[in-house]
C-alpha cells in the first residue's frame, strides 16, 4: 500500500519538477520540495538532472540520467542477456540499487570530472546559481530524516520502516 501512495506521491512530485502542476513556479516548487523530500530525493538536484535529462534525452554526450551503452558496450550477441529473466533482473536491480547509486555516484548519467551526486552542491553536475537549493534540497532531507527517527524512538524501527519503506 505505501509503494501505491508513494508512487502517486512521485507523480505529482515529477509534475512540479516539470512545472506543470500548477501554473505558478513557487508553489510548483514548494510542492515539489515537500513530497520530493517526503520520498527521500533532493528535489532540486533531481529537477535540474531531469530537465537535463529531457533536454538531452539519449545523447552520448550529454544525456545526465540514462547514457546509452555503445554497441561494443551492449553485446547485443548475448542471447542471456534479452530473456525475461535477465530483464526481471535488471528492472529489481534499477529500483532498488540503481535510484540510490545514481543519486549517490551519478552511476548511468553524464561523466564529471571528480566524483558528482545530488547532494553536493559542489558537483560539476550543478551551475553555480544552483548551489543554495541544492543545500537546500539536502537540509529537506535532513528534516525528514529526522522525523523518521524521532517516529523510530516512538513507535520503534520495525514499524516505521514497514509503514514508510514496504
């Protein structure tokens, strides 16, 4: 049920990142940092990858979330690799390893030099007009985690986390 909720919470959220959930950019961003921060991701970091991403949509070069592989990189002569299995494998593997590595590592967008992520408003991912809400989005995360933990010392960490993560 909470993977329900929290997949519309995204929704709306992805909406406000587009600002098209409302016709004005502050609540657009308002709304967006709350359920962006509710859902563990930095809402402006996120925003700006993901309009990069848009802008760029499958570029070699430029492409900030999903750099397709080469053809050598592909191996498109695995047979392994297209069964259903291996694609059951790799959708697993993306949502639950895969948001966090790239979030953390920029694991399958763009290569920076030096080490990028969303949380550092120093990355080579962010110009510098960007830098105080991307601190922003990080102290947003920082309060939910620790509402998250002062829940865990109420109700204790097993039931937290089955009502908030399963």
């Amino acid at each position: 049920v909470a993977g329900a909720i929290m997949t519309g919470l995204w929704v709306i959220g992805h909406e406000c990142g587009h600002q098209a959930f409302s016709d004005y950019g502050i609540v657009n961003d308002f709304f967006g940092f709350i359920i962006h921060s509710c859902l563990l991701v930095p809402y402006f970091s996120w925003k700006h990858s993901h309009a990069m991403h848009h802008a760029h949509c499958a570029s070699m070069e430029h492409d900030e979330v999903f750099v397709p592989a080469t053809r050598s990189e592909a191996d498109p002569d695995n047979p392994l690799k297209h069964t259903w299995l291996a694609r059951l494998f790799h959708v697993v593997a993306f949502m639950t390893v895969g948001w966090p590595l790239y979030l953390f590592t920029h694991v399958t967008g763009k290569k920076y030099p030096g080490w990028t992520n969303h949380f550092n408003p120093m990355a080579n991912l962010f110009p510098g007009r960007l830098r105080a809400l991307v601190v922003l989005s990080d102290l947003g995360l920082a309060a939910v985690g620790y509402v998250v933990y002062q829940a865990a010392q109420l109700w204790g960490w097993a039931y937290v986390t089955k009502i908030y993560l399963i």
